[in-house]
C-alpha cells in the first residue's frame, strides 16, 4: 500500500522526469520501476522510451496512459503459456485504468487530449521550452497517470 504521501512524491518524480526533456510514457513507468524491482532507471527509460507522443509520436494511445499499461504489466501481466485467467485479469486491471484515465482526461488519444489534427507527427520532438510547457496539458497528464496507477493499485490490494 502506498500512502498519499508516496504517492505525492512519486508525481513529482514523475513531472520532474518530464520536465528534463523525456517523454510521458518514460516520466510514468520511471517514476515507478522500482516497484517492481527495476532499480536501474536508464533500463525504465529506454523500456518505455517508444510510446511518447502517443506511441512514436503518431498521436494515438497517450504515452502516459502507455506507461501506467507497461507497469500494469509488470503487476499482474501473466508470463505463463496458455494462461488465459492470468490474462485476462491483467486485461481487467488494463481496462479498469483505461477507463479512470478517459474519464478524468476526456481522452485515451494524444491528439484528442492535446487538440491536434489526428495524424503522425513529424518525428523530431519539439523543443522543451516554457511556451511548450504552457501550451501542453502533458505534465498533468503524467501527473495523473500516476496518481491513478498507485490509487488503483492500492484499491485493488485491498480487495
């Protein structure tokens, strides 16, 4: 169980992450790898590093809704043939995120959450600068995404 306080600090190390220049996928799953025993923080950038920019930049599933799927995973995503249950109780958790992302976002899709045109993107990042910062909702959605992943995670160790 993680308290608010836990919680609270894992957000901002989370925004602090994306603040530096790395995306929305990688500022989530970093924030909290080492839940799950991944100490080493340049292996949970580089493991998360694709799905930034609503995976690779083509503005679909945002990156920090990716990241929360990706720890997801690593919660109780089933690494045993054939295991149906295991797979399907990992889909549950998955969409029970899904679902709480969407409805305090307004949106699963980058494009949507940031009210481009729903289309790739050119593949260069944009320059982090204060302007980019005050016209992308990304770091609240980080912020969110991890909020969301620990409140559900400790709602479902409860259960």
């Amino acid at each position: 169980m993680f308290t608010n306080e836990e919680i609270e600090q894992r957000v901002e190390r989370a925004k602090a992450l994306f603040k530096k220049g790395f995306n929305c996928s990688q500022s989530v799953f970093a924030a909290c790898a080492d839940i799950y025993g991944i100490e080493d923080e340049a292996l949970a950038l580089r493991l998360s590093a694709s799905f930034g920019g609503g995976i690779g930049r083509m503005r679909q599933t945002c990156g920090a809704a990716c990241g929360m799927f990706i720890l997801a995973g690593l919660e109780n995503g089933s690494a045993i043939e054939g295991d149906t249950e295991g797979k399907k109780q990992n889909y549950v958790f998955v969409q029970e995120l899904a679902a709480q992302f969407k409805s305090e976002n307004g949106s699963l899709i980058c494009s949507e959450l940031l009210g481009i045109a729903p289309k790739p993107q050119e593949p260069t990042p944009e320059i982090r600068t204060e302007v980019y910062y005050q016209k992308r909702p990304c770091v609240e959605m980080v912020a969110n995404a991890v909020r969301i992943y620990l409140t559900t995670l400790n709602n479902s160790l409860q259960d």
